[in-house]
C-alpha cells in the first residue's frame, strides 16, 4: 500500500520470485504463497545471479523499484 497523507492506494508486486541470502530464494504463486528455491540451481541454470531481482527482505521493508510495481487501486 502507498498513499500520500489524503489518499490511500494498493499496487500490485510484479515479482516473480526474490533471493532470500546466498543459498536460499523464494518463488511467489498467483495467491500469493512463497516457495523455497535453492538458489545454486536457479542461478546456475541462468549462467549467474540476476542483479534485477529483489531481496526478500527489501521488499517486506517497503523499498521496491518502481519496474516491480504494477498496477495501483485506490482503497476506501
């Protein structure tokens, strides 16, 4: 949610998946669950890590880049 002191919006993530440390990454369903991904695997099917993909704890903080934004609804 984000909002500016008068009104109040929801914005949809645009994440697919985030690394949670060196070893661990998790994976987001369409409801929303988080699964466990082992990140050797992952990174070495890609031919390295990714430096667009967020870490799991910026986004529980809040800090995420506006391309990981989607679309935003006004609350009530």
């Amino acid at each position: 949610m984000v909002g500016n002191g008068e009104k109040t919006f929801f914005c949809r993530l645009n994440v697919a998946s985030a690394y949670v440390n060196k070893k661990e990454m998790v994976s987001f369903t369409a409801s929303g669950r988080m699964l466990k991904i082992d990140r050797a695997t992952y990174d070495g099917a890609l031919g390295g890590p990714d430096p667009n993909k967020p870490y799991l704890k910026d986004l529980q903080a809040g800090r995420v880049k506006p391309a990981d934004v989607g679309g935003c609804s006004p609350l009530r």
